[in-house]
C-alpha cells in the first residue's frame, strides 16, 4: 500500500496545533486573546490552508491536444 504525502493536509494540522497552543496559553494566562485576533487568527489559518491546497497539484495535467482544432470531436 502506497501513501502519498499530503502537504495540504499537514498545513492544516500545524495550522490547528499551532491556534490550539495559542488558546491554551490565553487560558493559563500567558497573554490575552481578544475575539478579534482570534478571528483574525482562523481566518489567516483558513486563507493558509486553501492557498497551500491550491499549490499542491494533485493531479496531473493532461498534455495539450496536437492535433487540429476539432478533430477529437467525433
């Protein structure tokens, strides 16, 4: 079985690790996380996510057609 390494994937789990750190020091009191900069924060975190998930190509591109335009058309 092959398993193919998922960079997407692994930027949304740093991603989630490092939000979950964040909010757990805000709890124990290491410094104060406003609603706003948490917000921020999972949107940065979301907008991260996506963009690495669209650099990653997971399939491959199809080679340009060499023939005539139309004459796949059958």
């Amino acid at each position: 079985m092959s398993h193919r390494f998922d960079l997407a994937s692994l930027a949304a789990g740093i991603a989630v690790i490092v939000v979950g750190v964040l909010l757990l020091v805000d709890q124990d009191g290491g410094f104060a996380l406003s609603f706003g900069v948490v917000g921020a924060l999972l949107a940065a975190v979301i907008g991260v996510v996506l963009l690495v998930s669209g650099l990653t190509d997971t399939e491959p591109s199809q080679p340009p057609p060499t023939g005539p335009p139309g004459a796949d058309e059958r």
